[in-house]
C-alpha cells in the first residue's frame, strides 16, 4: 500500500469510535501490535530526543526501502509511535519524504495530545525523516 493508502485506512479506523477514550484505547492497542525490538538496539544512540518517554527507534535499509523498529515505555507513546511505523515502515526514502503525517490531525489527534506528547509525536517524526533523508542520499550515492 502507498502511504496516502495507508493514512487514509487509519482515518477510516479512528473515524469508527466516538468518543476519544474509545480513540486512546484503540491506540493503546496499536502499540500492543509492535513488533518486538531488537535488544541490540536499545542503545543511547536510537533513542528518540525530544520525548519526555523513553523511545527507541531504529531503522535499517531493506533495498530500496527502509524498515523501521521502534518502542517506547509509555501506552500512548508507543501506539503513537506504531502508527508512524505503519505508515512509514517498509517504504521508499522519497515517499517517506513526500508525504507528512496528515493522519494525525486528520482523526484529530494533535488537538488531543498533551504539550509534552505533542512535542515528543513531532521528534519522532522529524527522526524518522532524518533516516529518510540519510538512506535518499546513501542510495544515490550508490547509484552514482
């Protein structure tokens, strides 16, 4: 699926609950649907500045996609960070450029958030462009 695709279906998804206890549980359990992250990985190095939570996210170059793994010690944190992974995950550097998380004012999240999680949501996002922007300059590099 492409990421408008895949932005469009977690729409669809938040658009079935009412009320946003229903939204925070329905989040909380995305973030119960991470894969486990490599222990290897919970270094200093992975997480992600800008949280108030602890959270760790790694990517890897899969050919000319990039495969991302995170987690985070906090619920809410980590079903945020799981919808980022959903989206972006398994996608091409460019795409991963081209498209922002419009998801998330979409089903009304960055109205919900707490200043703290907001700030930490917009880190995450910015790290996961970095990758982005790094594996964009790796694969052209060795193209060249």
């Amino acid at each position: 699926m492409t990421i408008p695709e895949i932005q469009d279906r977690i729409v669809r998804e938040f658009s079935l609950f009412d009320d946003w206890t229903e939204k925070y549980e329905h989040l909380i359990k995305q973030g119960r649907k991470l894969k486990d992250f490599p222990e290897e990985q919970r270094l200093d190095q992975n997480k992600v500045k800008g949280c108030q939570s602890q959270v760790w996210l790694h990517a890897e170059l899969d050919g000319d996609k990039i495969k991302f793994y995170a987690d985070s010690d906090a619920m809410i944190v980590k079903g945020l960070v799981s919808l980022l992974l959903r989206v972006y995950s398994e996608q091409k550097p460019e795409d991963i450029l081209s498209y922002p998380p419009d998801f998330i004012k979409n089903i009304g999240m960055d109205t919900h958030l707490s200043p703290t999680r907001a700030n930490g949501l917009v880190a995450m996002v910015k790290q996961i462009q970095f990758y982005a922007m790094a594996f964009k300059a790796k694969l052209e590099s060795d193209q060249a």
